[in-house]
C-alpha cells in the first residue's frame, strides 16, 4: 500500500507541527506502507539554512522519500508591505497547492494510495474535484478550518483530529462524527527515556550549576496566542523573592525573542541573570536538556486555541522524560494528562502566584516530583508515534471496508 502526505509546511522547521508530520510518514513506513512526502519550495530562515541533513535533524531513518515542489514565496516581502502579509501569504499557498494537485493527477499513483494532507489548500482543490480523485482522502486538522466549505470536508474519507475539542468543532459545522478520529500527537518513547541522570545531563551540555532548574522547551507564541510566559517569569520572580537561587532555562528562544515579556513581567527586581534562554537546537537534542531539569513547566494561557483544540508537543516530551510537570489547568492539557491529577501538578492559568506555588511544590517534595514523574512516564506509553500510525491506519481501513460493504450490498 502507498501513501502520499501532502504537507503544506517549510521543511525543515522551527514549527511543531513538522515533527508531526516527519514522525508519521517514519512510522506508516514500519507498518508496511510506501511513503512520499510532498513539501513546498520556501525561503528559509536563517536558523534553518544550516540544516543539510533532515533525517538526521528529525532523528528518523531514511526510509521514505521526500519531494519539494515548487511554490512562489514572496512571504519575505511582508516586511517592506505588513499589511499585504495576508496576500504573500496567499499567493504562497495557493501556487503550491496548485502545483501539488497536479503531482496528484499526473503521477500515476497506484490505485490503492492514500492521499494524506495536512494542507488545507491542497485539500480544498482536492476535494472540489474528488469526482476525479479515485484515492482514499484523508486531512489531518490541527486547528478550526474556518474558512473551508464544510461541504466539501464531508466528501474526505477520513479526518484525523488533535483532540476531543477539535472533533466537536468540526461536528458542530456538520462533519458526521463517523468520519472524525480523534489521534493525540505522539513521541518517541526510546528517545527521550535515555540512560542519563541529571547530573550526567548538566555535565554534557556544561551546565556548571547545582541551582534548582526550572525548564521550557518550544516558542514562546503560538497560532498568535500567549503561551503564558509573562506569567511564567513573573513566577520565577516569586520563586526567587521567597529566598529558592533556582535558574529558569527557555530551550528554543533567544532573549530578544522574550525581551517584550521580560518587559511586561512584574518581580524581577532586576534578576534578569536567573533567566537562560538557550536558543533554537535540533529536536534530537531536547532530550538530553529535560533530563537537566528539576521541573518542566506548560504554562499556557486561558484562550481558545490552547483551551479546546492543542495538543502541545512539549507535554508529551516532558512526560517521555520523567521530569516533573507543572501545568495550567485547561481542558486540552487536561485531555492528554488525564482527569486524576496524578501525573502533573495543575495551577490556574493567567495565576502567576499560582504557578509560583506549584512549582515550589515540586522542588520541595522529591517525593511527590518523582510519583508524578513516574506516573507521566507509564501514562506515556499510549502515545507513541507508531501507536498513532497504527490506529490511523486501522480507522482508514475500517472505512475502506464499509465503503466496500455497502457496494456489494
């Protein structure tokens, strides 16, 4: 059996959502399937300029094949233009879906290849000639596809959501609930559980301290929403006014990045120096820095995107680790650490004493940091990425087979 995934996303990427999408193509070839991935040509940044190799970048093997079309990136010209950045970005999209839907038509694809998207306008070409399309169609949503005809959506085969929110958004417009599968992001078990302790980790990466670490791994905005970081510093304020010397690590920003809330944040009295801001690493590197941590933090805010529909790579991550977790308390943190509370500590967002209060807990209680470590780490275990493949692939497969039913029927 072939797949196509059709993926709408600079590659290789800052983006979380690359990991996904690498992750699965890696994982749909260990069970069995033919993989392509299409990307589109984009400008890179400079962070990602020096990245030769992808396989190894994403720490997979090189078992499927990876194809660039083209596509007319003037993105960059929204610096000069800001309030044409909608049109740039438009143009962008459209010309590699155009591109992308005539690979579609014109390779020959064998009968019994899936066409998996998580391009949006990709799919909506797709699906406006899906009389044409003979191909088992699938689309991936990571979000509310808010402008897309949801007449359309209904002709997919299947769609494949992040999480319960998301499901319920798309039945909502009317997508039949038969059709919507709820999968979690994943992890790579193997990689993060690696045999270091956290000295063993600090020694590595030359973290001269025996200061309590307070760790975050990922950007610090996201689908234009806060992830709480202002809070996040203002904790570490309290932390610190309460007499703990502990460290804050940002593992994937730079200080200029954070500048605007370390400006907003209230506390510091000045203390700038406890925050380190590491900057951009390959993901195959995130390991070996959890495992330099006392605690690992999500602070995410109370908006709608991190509320109903995320699921944040960076708690499957820190779950893989065996690092204690502190969390604000949404419904979509919520859905993947479970209802029982214990595997993380949950504070309220937008609650920077709150947040200030559960980590200090953590770093007072080993007890309690290693029984809700180990208990994330067994929780885990369900949401690995060749877990996910499987059940993709059996809810595919299960369609596949009514369809077949109710023809012979």
């Amino acid at each position: 059996m072939n797949l196509l995934y059709i993926s709408g996303s600079r590659i290789p990427s800052e983006k979380a959502d690359v990991i996904n999408q690498i992750k699965m193509c890696n994982s749909f070839v260990k069970h069995g399937l033919r993989v392509k991935l299409l990307y589109p040509f984009r400008i890179q940044t400079p962070k990602m300029k020096g990245v030769k190799d992808i396989w190894s970048f994403y720490g997979v093997e090189k078992n499927f094949e990876i194809i660039k079309l083209p596509s007319l990136d003037l993105v960059f010209l929204d610096r000069i233009f800001p309030k044409l950045g909608w049109l740039f970005s438009s143009i962008q999209n459209f010309s590699y879906a155009i591109c992308a839907f005539f690979f579609v038509f014109f390779q020959r694809l064998s009968a019994d290849t899936i066409l998996y998207s998580s391009d949006i306008f990709t799919t909506f070409l797709l699906l406006l000639f899906k009389g044409f399309v003979k191909h088992r169609m699938i689309y991936e949503a990571h979000r509310p596809a808010r402008i897309f005809p949801i007449y359309l959506m209904r002709r997919l085969d299947v769609l494949v959501v992040l999480n319960q929110g998301l499901k319920e958004w798309y039945i909502r417009k009317g997508m039949p609930s038969e059709k919507v599968l709820v999968a979690q992001n994943g992890v790579d078990l193997e990689k993060f559980d690696i045999g270091v302790d956290k000295q063993e980790a600090r020694k590595s990466l030359n973290i001269l301290t025996d200061k309590k670490i307070i760790g975050y791994v990922g950007r610090l905005q996201g689908f234009g929403a806060d992830k709480g970081i202002t809070e996040l510093i203002e904790a570490v304020g309290m932390i610190r006014q309460g007499g703990k010397d502990v460290l804050m690590y940002f593992v994937g920003s730079t200080r200029e990045t954070a500048q605007k809330y370390i400006n907003n944040a209230i506390g510091l009295n000045g203390e700038e120096d406890c925050l380190v801001f590491v900057g951009f690493i390959p993901h195959k590197d995130v390991p070996i820095y959890l495992k330099s941590f006392d605690v690992v933090v999500a602070p995410f805010s109370r908006t709608e995107y991190y509320s109903c529909y995320a699921s944040a790579h960076k708690i499957f991550e820190y779950m893989s680790s065996k690092r204690p977790i502190v969390a604000t308390d949404l419904p979509a943190t919520r859905e993947i650490l479970g209802e029982n509370g214990e595997n993380a500590i949950f504070v309220e967002p937008g609650n920077p004493r709150a947040l200030a209060e559960g980590i200090g807990r953590v770093l007072e209680d080993e007890e309690l940091a290693r029984r809700i470590s180990t208990q994330a780490f067994e929780d885990i275990k369900n949401f690995t990425w060749d877990k996910r493949a499987v059940r993709v692939l059996e809810y595919i497969n299960s369609g596949k087979d009514k369809m077949m039913t109710k023809t012979t029927v």
